[in-house]
C-alpha cells in the first residue's frame, strides 16, 4: 500500500471505529418509543458528524498529512468526499429520527446546523451544476469565507447533541470516542479562525516577504519576486505556496501560485498569468516594496518520484513547475526526459530560453515547443511518435489548463499508461 493510500483509509477507518463501537457498546434500552430507530438514526448522525469532523481538520491544510493523501490538491478531494457523505449521513438521521411533536431547543438547533451545511454545500456545488451555474457564481474569496462558516455549523451540531434527547448519552464508549473526535476538530477550527490571525506576526503559518520586483513578461503575464523578511520557508522544486498582499484590498485574499524559482535560490518567483479578477488587478496594480504573506509550500509533483523515462508536458503558464524543475537541475538527473511545451502563439512561450538552454547543458533532457496556431494541437500520437518506444513504460507529467490536462491523461490511459504513473495537479480548491 501506498502512503498516499493511508489518509483516506484513515478517514473511512474513523467513520468505521464509531460504527463499530455503537455496536459493541449498545445504549440499554430504556423503554421510549421506536428505541432502535432512535439508535440507528443517532449512528447515522455521528458518524456523519465525524466525517465532518475530518472534513472540517483537511480544510485547516495541515502539513505534515499532504504525503498520506498524495498532495494538497488530493486532501482537498477527500475534504469533499468527506464532506458529502457526512452530509448525506446527517440528511438521514434527520429523516429517519422518530419524531415526539414536541419543541425544544436541541431539536431547533439540529435543524440549523443542517440548513447550515445544505446551504454551505449548496454555494460549493451550484457553480459546477448544468444551467444553476449559469445563475450562481461566487467570487473566490466571498466562497472562502462562507466556507469558513463549516466549523460554525459543526460547532451548532455539537450543540445541538448536547440539548437533544438523545441515547447516546447511554452508551458511554460511544460517546467518549464521538466528543474526542468532534471536540477536537471544533478546538483546531477556533484556533484557525480565532488565534492565527492574531498570531500572522509570527513565523509558522504564514511568513512575511517583500515584492522585491515585478516583470511583465507579455501582455498578460508577470514575473513577481519575494524577498524574505527572515526565513524562506522550505521548498521543493514544483511546488506551490498560497500569497496574499494584505496592503491592498483585493489582492489579501490568499492564492495559490506554482514557485518558479528554484530551492536553491534565496527569494521566490511567481510567474502569474492575469486570467480572473484578482491576477488581472495584480498584473495591473502590484508595485515593488508592497507587503506579501505567503502560506507553503505545498505539492508533491515531484518527477523525482518518478521512473528513469519520462515525459513533461507543458501548456501555457502551466510551465512553472517545470521551470523550477529545470533551474533545480545540478548534475546529471538518471533520467531521460522529453519535455513538450504548448502554446497558442510564440509570444506566450515564457521561458523558451531557458529550457532550450537546460536542453543543451543538460544529458538525457530535450525540449520541443508546439505552437498550436502553427503547428497544430499537441497530441499523443505527436509525442509518441518523437519519443519512440513503449509508452506504457513512461511517467506522465502534466501541467496546465483543466481540460487539456484531463484529455492528455485520458489519452495516455487509452495508450496503456498505468493510471499510477500519470502526474499532474488540481489546483481547484473549491
């Protein structure tokens, strides 16, 4: 088994142990009406519960569980897995509790927290629906922020245990196991909201850089670079840090950018391409000297993890990672790698130089630029045919728009590439 294996097995196995313990740890019966309905319904809600309590823990981006999920970008998928099926749980024990007609406060808050979690998930999912996302479209930082609300909602849930006529307040093990569980993601979600911004002062969570320079490269791109205040935080070459300039009021709201640069370097560069409101302000407004956050690195796209033959393959600015896998390069990689580059017109290959470049310095690395607008669109067929040999032997290594990158790895799999071996990053965090 793969470590990258073990952080959704982790999530199943917290759902499964609290299953498990309502079975071998029964509440005694106490004669109210439908008890075993009441029994099962309160087992749908805690374990729903504690799946979103896992959902709610990924959202906080702990470090040190990216290697268990495979990336960011794969913890962020298990958040919403995560979060769907508790949801749907909760959605169950809602319909499947037996009702009394009588009104109080913990039934009142039940119902609350699970308006709360349908709307929340509802502002999430609208946007990717046929025709309701046409209708529904929320900037990123005002869903990052409703977003933010989902411990609130938890925390109304906890609440609301605490005030219903529950049975599990008679199954003692049970119980315990559910308040370690959910007490402790709702304490790490109030230390997220309420203590780090008060602590963003400090190196951990987020460290202060300056905007030492800002290069356009085109009419659509620029090159930004951070000076560190004190420490540079740790990186590997191809990952991604999330930056936010809390000097100007639409760019303090944190995004994600691949750092270009290599580790070796002593500031960090961003290529950014102003493709949505908050890069286009950026690309329009950010000045040298300006204040930067930056929260990271993050990322396990790492082709050193991959096999002795390999392919990259680049579309538009998706180029980054690659660009600092190159300028990390120090000796020979044992490798033997063809790197395709594609872009709509020679204006927007950045950084052409430098791969060709790496390309005559370096053994076992070639370059190719596809000019779609010239040469047509990058297929595999293409690369196979430059490459030569079996490709089902090589690691993919894909980086740019959604589509593109979905079609590629498609195509590949459809050659007889294991699924295992084809790499690339999601960086949709919604």
């Amino acid at each position: 088994m793969r470590a990258s294996q073990l952080g959704n097995l982790g999530i199943a196995a917290l759902a499964a142990i609290n299953v498990v313990l309502w079975l071998l740890f029964p509440p005694l019966d106490d004669g109210r009406r439908l008890f075993a309905n009441q029994v099962v319904s309160e087992v749908f809600s805690s374990t729903g519960m504690t799946l979103m309590a896992c959902a709610i823990v990924l959202t906080l981006r702990p470090r040190f569980l990216e290697p268990f999920f495979g990336g960011l970008d794969k913890m962020y998928q298990s958040h919403k897995t995560a979060a769907l099926t508790g949801f749907a749980l909760i959605l169950a024990h809602f319909f499947t509790m037996p009702g009394s007609g009588e009104v109080y406060l913990g039934r009142d808050l039940g119902k609350l927290a699970l308006i709360g979690f349908l709307v929340l998930i509802a502002l999430t999912l609208a946007p990717r629906l046929p025709v309701v996302g046409g209708y529904v479209r929320l900037a990123y930082h005002h869903w990052r922020w409703s977003h933010k609300l989902i411990g609130a909602v938890f925390i109304l849930g906890i609440l609301h245990t605490f005030q219903a006529r529950n049975v599990m307040q008679f199954a003692e093990i049970p119980a315990w196991y559910w308040k370690i569980v959910a007490y402790g993601a709702a304490g790490l979600y109030l230390y997220q909201v309420a203590l780090t911004p008060l602590l963003a002062s400090f190196p951990g969570r987020s460290r202060a850089f300056t905007v030492e320079a800002v290069r356009h490269l085109n009419g659509s791109t620029a090159e930004v670079t951070l000076k560190p205040r004190a420490d540079k935080p740790a990186q590997r070459a191809g990952q991604f840090l999330f930056v936010g300039f809390p000097g100007d009021r639409v760019l303090a709201e944190p995004h994600p950018f691949t750092v270009s640069s290599a580790p070796h370097e002593p500031n960090l560069r961003l290529s950014i391409k102003a493709a949505g409101d908050w890069t286009r302000h950026l690309y329009a407004h950010l000045k040298p000297g300006a204040e930067a956050r930056v929260d990271g690195c993050y990322g396990m796209f790492d082709f050193r993890a991959g096999g002795r033959e390999q392919i990259w393959i680049a579309g538009g600015i998706g180029v980054t990672p690659f660009l600092s896998w190159v300028r990390s390069f120090d000796g020979e990689t044992g490798r033997d790698i063809a790197f395709f580059y594609t872009v709509r017109s020679e204006a927007d290959a950045l950084f052409w130089d430098e791969f060709t470049a790496a390309a005559q310095r370096q053994p076992g690395f070639r370059a190719t630029l596809n000019v779609s607008s010239r040469d047509g669109s990058l297929t595999v067929d293409k690369i196979a045919a430059q490459v030569g040999g079996d490709l089902a032997g090589r690691h993919i290594y894909l980086c740019g728009p959604a589509a593109m990158t979905a079609a590629f790895a498609e195509q590949f799999r459809a050659r007889g590439v294991p699924a295992a071996r084809i790499h690339y990053e999601e960086f949709n965090f919604r």
